[in-house]
C-alpha cells in the first residue's frame, strides 16, 4: 500500500477536474481508496515522469517536458513533485 501525503491528496481532490468530468473522491480518505486503486505514482521530477510515462506504453516520444507537465493525468504538487493518475 502506498501512502499519500496530505499535500498530494488535497492537490488532487482540489483539481480532479482536470482528468474527470466529475469528481470521483470527495474526502482525503476517499482520494487515497481512489489513488491506490489506480495505483497512482509520485515522482521528483518532470523527466521521472515521463520516463514512467513510456515505460507505461504512453506515448509521449517528442513532447516537451512542458507538454507532459500540462497532461491532463499529471499533478504538480506544491513540494515540487508530480502526481501521475492513469484515469
């Protein structure tokens, strides 16, 4: 079992709009049941992600680190880590 920060849980229960038409968790315990059911990851960096990114079979060969920041599965976090969510 993986265990989310509170920052990461509030970043994603604030802005799940960006992957979901509607919300799918309304309470920090409901996000981490969500995040751990979709085995969502969290990485240091924007290259970390998008090498999960390929090693995931996405295809993300010539986008810019810029590009894969504003995907719609990726969460940038306060603390300077991305939250990567395969919806």
């Amino acid at each position: 079992m993986y265990e989310y920060s509170e920052e990461c849980l509030q970043t994603f229960l604030k802005k799940q709009s960006q992957l979901f038409d509607e919300p799918v968790a309304e309470t920090q315990e409901e996000a981490e049941a969500f995040l751990e059911d979709c085995m969502a990851v969290v990485l240091d960096s924007l290259e970390e992600v998008k090498e999960y990114l390929e090693e995931s079979g996405a295809d993300v060969d010539g986008m810019t680190l810029d590009e894969i920041e504003d995907a719609s599965e990726v969460f940038s976090l306060p603390g300077g880590q991305y939250l990567v969510v395969e919806g």
